[in-house]
C-alpha cells in the first residue's frame, strides 16, 4: 500500500480492505473499508495517530518503514475498539519507547481488550495539549460518538482535526480526499446511520465544538480526508436534526403472500397521497439500507406474519435494529397477518421503547386480506398523511 503526505509532515499511513464485506459481523459493507492512521513530525517529535485492524497491521509497519519512520514518541488513540486500536501491540513492539497518549476510560478499555500494560500511558484530559516542538496537539473529549471512551484530536498549526469515527464513512477508495457529490453524500449518511445516528443529540453539541475550531481538513479514521469540512459539518447538522421528511418506511416479511398483499396495498395508498415510501423485504435487505432510510423518515410501519405467537423473527431482527439505532421517526404502526392466533402487534410496539414515537392503529387481519382489510390500511394511510400534515412536513 501506499502511504500519502496530506500537508508537509504529515502523512497518512493507515491501510485499504478492498474485500471487507461484513464490519462487527453485522453492518454490510459493499464498498470494503479503510483504517486510516496518520504519522504527525514535529521538530521536536512524531506521533502516530490511531492504528489499523489486526488484520492489516502488516501494511500499517509497510507504510512507516516506506516512509523511513524510525522514531514514534507517541501513539494517540482515540477510541479503543480494534479497528482502530488493534495494532497497538505491534507497534509497541517497533518503538517500544512510545507512550500511549489518550484518556482515562480509553486506558482501561485497551488494558482489558488488548492487555496494553499501564506504565505505557500518558493520560490526557479535555482541552489539553502536548507539544511537539513546532506543532500542537489539542485533545478534546467527545463521548458517545460510537463508543464512551472517544475523543478527537486537533492538530492546531495545521488546523486538522482527527476525529476518529465521527465523519468518516466505509469505503476503501485509492483517493486522498473526499470527492463532494452525491455519491459521498449517501456513503457518509449510511455509516451515520449505522454506526452515529444513536448518539444524535451528542453529536449536535460535538458539531459545534469542531466548528469553533474551524478546521482546515477533517481527517477521519475510515474514509477520506474532508479538504472542506463544510460539507461534511452541514450534512451531520441535518441528519442529527429533529427534522423529518414526508417519508414511510415499512420493513416487511411475506411467509405465504398475505402481508405481501397488505404492504402493497398500502404502499399504493400512501403514494397516491403524496407520501414517499419505502419498502424493504427483509429476506433480501441489506439492513444497511434499512438505517439509511430510518435517518429522515417520519414513519415507520412495521409489517408481519405470525410465527407461532408473535412477528416473524425477521421481523424481530429489524425492529430491535431500529429501536436500537433511536431515529427521529414520529409515528409507527404495525400492520400484519396471522392463521390462528397471535400478538405482533403488541410485541412490535413493546419493541420501540426507545424511539419516541406516536402508535399509529395497527392493522392486524386472519389470513387472506378482504375488502375490509384494505379499507383499514386506507384508514391507516389517511391517518399519516393526517399526522404528517400536523407536524407540516406535506
């Protein structure tokens, strides 16, 4: 792999996954990943900021030795999980003199999870800096974007911000900088979705942190570098809004065509009034999708057959996914067929504890759906486009 000058001594030296399809044997990942680490001189000086995964730690020790790095003073990790954090032991082998600088929750997790020792640290707090020579490092505490422990680091001479997680996206892309166009756009708002959009309100705060700092360059640990901070800093500002769209979403499974025929039905009902839907069939999903549309819809109604006594487990699957990732949907319903008994609705809407949603009517019917079932999914349609109206987004 090639290592790359971002600005005149600082280098990104991290690693490209071309073939990385899975991340945390859960989120999809049809573009591969990169892990991004950057090598910092100062007169003084060097550090290394972040890892690479396991994995790739190889290209990592390529990269510093291509770029004839034979000294690192010290290994700011700023957030503990392995992808970022999981060749630390192997660099610690190459400079063993180099202190590990981050802060106090972030010790102990890479003393439990990799078995750092703890005389290696240097521990930093909110606002402090560390010199080297001719350049600054300030560290800023930044909980709760992905993990408890994170923290952001601001190269002040140079005005970059290293932010870890927060404004990168998964993509593996031979190209330094982050091309500003649609394409973009929607891979950083899907890894929003999947990995930020829990941690929403704090991110607010966090955006108005970084842009006091007013960075040059936003340097993120998986993507590329953001030469115009603006456009990444703008898009996170919406998405972490409390505003929705004229939006539905219904996840759905079909055993034997019944709900199928429900969620057609009321898909066709929403458009012709004038609401934008979204349907995925969970048998095919990438559930990466599924968040992306979770991030602005209004709605979501929840479509199931009956498995025994309760949703599909598909279903199941899903609907703790979205509860999980807390979007600013408003409204929810269920909707569904069962043969001889059942209570999916009520299992689904026990489900969405936390999403602060108003429960829309569910329509739950036995078996094939009749004419009067296609009229409560009509009732149901009218409904959110009543409840749209209210909150004027139609």
């Amino acid at each position: 792999m090639v290592a790359k000058e971002i600005v005149p001594g600082v280098f990104w030296v991290g690693a490209l996954d071309f073939d990385r399809r899975l991340f945390d044997e859960l989120i999809p990942l049809p573009e591969g990943t990169s892990y991004n680490a950057y090598v910092i001189h100062g007169s003084e000086k060097s550090a290394l900021i972040d890892t690479v995964d396991p994995a790739k730690e190889f290209e990592l020790i390529e990269n510093l030795v291509k770029f004839r790095i034979e000294r690192i003073d010290y290994v700011i990790i700023n957030h503990a999980e392995q992808d970022h954090a999981g060749s630390l032991p192997m660099i610690l082998e190459f400079f063993p003199d180099a202190k590990v600088v981050t802060n106090e929750k972030c010790r102990d997790l890479l003393i439990a999870l990799l078995h750092i020792p703890a005389h290696v640290f240097h521990i930093i707090k909110d606002g402090d800096t560390l010199s080297l020579g001719d350049r600054t490092l300030e560290f800023h505490l930044t909980p709760w974007t992905h993990w408890p422990e994170t923290q952001v680091t601001f190269l002040k001479e140079d005005r970059i911000l290293f932010p870890c997680d927060l404004f990168g996206y998964h993509t593996a892309s031979s190209e330094l900088y982050a091309v500003e166009d649609a394409v973009t756009l929607r891979s950083a708002k899907r890894y929003y979705a999947e990995i930020m959009m829990p941690f929403r309100n704090s991110i607010r705060g966090y955006i108005a942190m970084v842009r006091d700092l007013s960075p040059a360059m936003i340097a993120p640990s998986h993507g590329p570098v953001h030469k115009n901070p603006a456009f990444i800093l703008d898009a996170y500002s919406d998405w972490s809004s409390d505003s929705v769209k004229n939006e539905v979403i219904i996840p759905y499974v079909s055993m034997h065509g019944s709900t199928q025929k429900m969620v057609d039905h009321l898909v066709s009902a929403l458009m012709v009034r004038g609401i934008a839907v979204k349907p995925f069939n969970l048998s095919r999903t990438d559930i990466g999708e599924l968040a992306l549309a979770l991030v602005d819809a209004a709605t979501i109604v929840v479509a199931t057959p009956t498995v025994l006594f309760g949703p599909h487990p598909q279903v199941v699957s899903a609907t703790y996914l979205a509860n999980a990732l807390k979007p600013k949907t408003r409204f929810a319903s269920v909707i569904g067929s069962y043969g001889w008994g059942g209570k999916s609705a009520d299992t689904i809407v026990k489900m969405l504890d936390h999403v602060k949603v108003e429960v829309l009517e569910p329509v739950i019917v036995r078996g094939l759906p009749d004419e009067a079932a296609m009229q409560g999914l009509d009732r149901l349609a009218d409904e959110i486009l009543k409840k749209h109206k209210e909150i004027s987004i139609v």
